[in-house]
C-alpha cells in the first residue's frame, strides 16, 4: 500500500518526461484557463462566504454563556465547509469540463506505452454511453464526498478530535482527485461496477496521485498544469495494473 502511494506520487515525474518527448504541451492550454477562471471564481465566492457561514451557524447558540468560543468554532467550522465545498465544485466542473481533451491525451499516452492504436471511433452512441458514465460516476462521488465532508466536519465539533478534521478533509479530497485522473483511463477498459472496485483495490495509488494534485493547486500556477500532468501520471500507473493482455512497449521503462 505504501508502494503505491509513492508510485502515484512518483509518477508525476515520469508524466512530465512523456509529455516532453511527445510534445503534449498543447493539451495544457484548454484546462489552464479553465482552471484559471474556475479559481477566480470559486475563490472569490469562498473569501466573501466563510465569514457568513461561521457567523449564521453561531446564530444557532441561543445562550451567552461560552459563546465567544462558539464563535470562534464556528468561525473555522464555517471556513473549512467552504474550502471543502469549493474543493469538490472545483474539481467536479474542471474535470468534466475538461474531458473531451484529458481522455484523448490520456489516450495517446496510452497508444505510446503500449504500442498499440486505438480502434475505437467516435459514434454518437459511444458519446451518450460516455457522457451517462461520466454523469452516473460524478454524482456517486460527489455525494460520498459530501457525506464524508459532513460527518469530519461534525467530529470537528468535539472537543479534542478537531485535529482529524482537516487531515481527512484532504485525505478525501485528494483520494477523488486521484479517483478522476484514473478514470480517464479506466473508462477506456471497465465499465463503471468494475471502474469503482479497482481504484478501492489501489486506494493508496489515487491518494498519492490527488496529493500531488492538492499540492500543485496550493501553488501560485500549479493548478494551471495540474490536470493534464495529473491525468498522465494517472495514465502511466493505471495501465500497470489494469488486468488486460496487451502489448507493453514502453511501460516497463516507466516503471
């Protein structure tokens, strides 16, 4: 598990020497803006809203006895519920928004890997199959996320655990992060039963590959590259574990 961890962290620097020698910059374009208006926006609707949501939850006290601290709980309970929300706001619409360039480069980087061509042409029907896919794997993610966003928020509410609450609100955030970079490759090869069941059998593989992700978005201009090298790094690593026959040109080198 814990090998797995480091190859979903390690692979970021392997992504970055594939995109380099197949001169992949160009999928970086599209997502970087979109990235960039989604921050901007989602961003500057957390700055104004953290204050209003601790302070309406505080309004919820009815006595005056402890309520300075209440307050100040409430202040930070309010505070992490918008990162958290905005979290998975941000990465529900630039990942969907995305995927029509995020699934033909992980794509191609599958093509290099394994050396072989995809036959696969695009049909009306392949793009409302995708499309249901996408929407029937996004809406479970986002209200498992919720319920885990809820309940770690609550346990951040008894005094003495509010330690957990933000080490598991990124251990959350960054578990779906990975589980969305792998999927542009899993949607290729598994159906959505089967999509779920194997990024729980490589847990640890998606939160490495989502903390590097979160890690990048803390950053001045990491989230401007940060899906197009997470959904490469994903790539790479998926394709090892994938339980397919194919041919393995050039995985092992990146192994």
């Amino acid at each position: 598990m814990i090998r797995d961890f480091i190859d979903g962290i390690a692979a970021y620097g392997r992504a970055f020497s594939i995109i380099s020698r197949l001169n992949l910059w160009g999928y970086f374009v599209a997502p970087a803006l979109i990235s960039l208006v989604l921050a901007l926006l989602i961003g500057w609707g957390a700055w104004g809203l953290s204050d209003d949501v601790g302070g309406w939850i505080a309004s919820w006290y009815p006595w005056e006895w402890g309520r300075p601290v209440f307050l100040k709980i409430a202040n930070v309970f309010g505070g992490l519920l918008v990162l958290a929300l905005g979290l998975i706001a941000y990465k529900q619409l630039v990942m969907g928004l995305s995927a029509p360039i995020m699934s033909p480069l992980s794509e191609r980087v599958e093509e290099h890997l394994t050396g072989r061509e995809s036959t696969a042409r695009f049909t009306l029907r392949q793009m409302l199959r995708d499309l249901v896919r996408g929407l029937t794997l996004a809406l479970r993610n986002v209200i498992r996320e919720l319920v885990w966003t809820v309940l770690l928020l609550l346990v951040g509410l008894i005094p003495g655990l509010q330690w957990i609450t933000l080490p598991g609100l990124l251990l959350v955030q960054a578990y779906y992060f990975g589980f969305g970079n792998m999927d542009f490759t899993l949607e290729r090869h598994l159906g959505v039963r089967d999509s779920i069941a194997f990024v729980r059998r490589n847990r640890a593989l998606a939160i490495g590959n989502g903390a590097v992700t979160l890690a990048l978005l803390s950053t001045l201009l990491g989230f401007l590259v940060v899906l197009p090298l997470g959904t490469v790094a994903a790539t790479i690593e998926t394709l090892k574990r994938l339980p397919v026959e194919r041919p393995r040109r050039h995985v092992d080198e990146y192994v």
